[in-house]
C-alpha cells in the first residue's frame, strides 16, 4: 500500500470514490482501499466503473483498470469445436437456480494459483446481491451434477462478468454462449470482462479505453432491465 492510496470510508456513500482517473498505473488500475462490501456501495461502485478484488488479509480493494476488458454481445467468437459442443447439448443450461454454488466453483483452487481472492465475505456479499435480484449466474448441469457456470452483476443494460469456473470441457464456454443468447435478446449492449487475458479475448474480449468504457456504463446503466430478463429458474 502507498501512503497516497485513498481509502474508502465504511458507512458513507456519497461521493466516497475518487475520480477514475486516480487510479494507480502499476498495480494496473489500483483506485482505493477500504470501505464495505454492502449491496448499496457495490452497485454504486459498479456504476462508477470500480470493482473489488482482494485476497484474504487484505483490505478491501477497489479497481479500475485502463484499458478496460469488454465483451460486446454481438461479437462473441464461437470456435468450430465450441459450436460442434453446442449443437451436442452435453449440458443442462440454467439460470440463477445455484447461485453460490456457481461462486464456490469459481472459487476452487486452480492450476497454478495459489489461492482465491473469492473470499467468505465476497462469497456473502454476492449472494446478498443475488438475493436483492442484482448479481446472476448460469448453470451447466450434466447427470445432475454442477459442472461449470459463471455469475456477474447485471445493472440496467450491462452484465459485469465476475468470473466462471468448469469441471467439464467446455462447461464454462457453454455457459457464456447461452448467456450471450439471452443478453442479447434482452437488449443488453456490454459484458464488463475486467482485466483482459487471452482466454477472454479468443472468445472476443477487446480492450477499450476506461473513459469509453465509463461512458459506456453511464449510458446503459441508465436503462431499465427488460421486463423478461433474469426470471428465476429460466433454462436454455
């Protein structure tokens, strides 16, 4: 931590992020430390084009990279062997009927990775969001087990993906195609991807400057949700 880093008061919304702009070049896109994880300070960090991520022992961090990871619908990329995965079906395709569960696989250890930053309190921060009808995710089910899937946040016309996890080949591809579908037919205009790798950019992830990408939440996190999206139990 640096002695200029801002920190976010607990219990006080108003204007308690700083401007965007702030944020620290290295790490990429540091903005603040501390605050809550309460349902009314991460929507308003969200609108704001922020998002936590911390590990366990850490302060709450906030960030707000530049460039920004984004994922415009229209442009998913489907593989030859993703859309041959498609058409088999191998998958039972549901919404937001194993929320935290879908957050517990996300936050399985990984390959190479030392840990999660999905922390307890992320954990039960989210499911709270989800309660409250803002935080979603989608299930891949095979023979009755969970196998893949993937949550975000959803705010007017834009989903900020979160992360995804598979046990199953293609699972988590799967889940994203559907989502996709649905988002599309709902009229949603941006998938938040937040920091860009190449897994995300092989399926059409692409990086745009932070100031278009707020300027993008501002505009279509202003909309209304669609009358149909995100009705419980919804399966593809």
């Amino acid at each position: 931590m640096t002695d200029s880093l801002y920190w976010v008061r607990s219990n006080r919304l108003a204007d308690d992020f700083p401007d965007t702009d702030e944020a620290l070049t290295e790490p990429d896109g540091l903005l603040a430390a501390g605050g809550d994880l309460s349902p009314e300070r991460l929507l308003d960090a969200y609108r704001r084009g922020i998002f936590p991520w911390f590990s366990d022992g850490q302060p709450i961090l906030w960030w707000a990279p530049d460039p920004r990871s984004v994922l415009f619908p229209e442009r998913l990329k489907i593989s030859r062997s993703l859309a041959k995965t498609l058409r088999r079906r191998p998958f039972h395709v549901t919404f937001d009927t194993a929320f935290t569960d879908v957050m517990r696989g996300c936050a399985a250890p990984r390959r190479g990775e030392p840990g999660t930053w999905i922390t307890q309190a992320m954990l039960d921060a989210y499911t709270n969001l989800h309660r409250a009808g803002y935080a979603h995710s989608v299930e891949c089910w095979r023979a009755g087990h969970l196998v893949g899937g993937l949550y975000g946040v959803a705010i007017g016309r834009v989903f900020f993906g979160e992360s995804m996890f598979s046990t199953a080949t293609d699972a988590s591809k799967v889940a994203l195609a559907n989502l996709v579908e649905r988002l599309l037919a709902w009229g949603y205009h941006l998938i938040d991807c937040q920091i860009h790798n190449p897994h995300l950019e092989s399926l059409g992830a692409e990086r745009i400057p932070r100031a278009v990408f707020n300027a993008l939440v501002r505009d279509h996190c202003s909309y209304p949700a669609h009358t149909e999206a995100w009705q419980h139990g919804v399966t593809a």
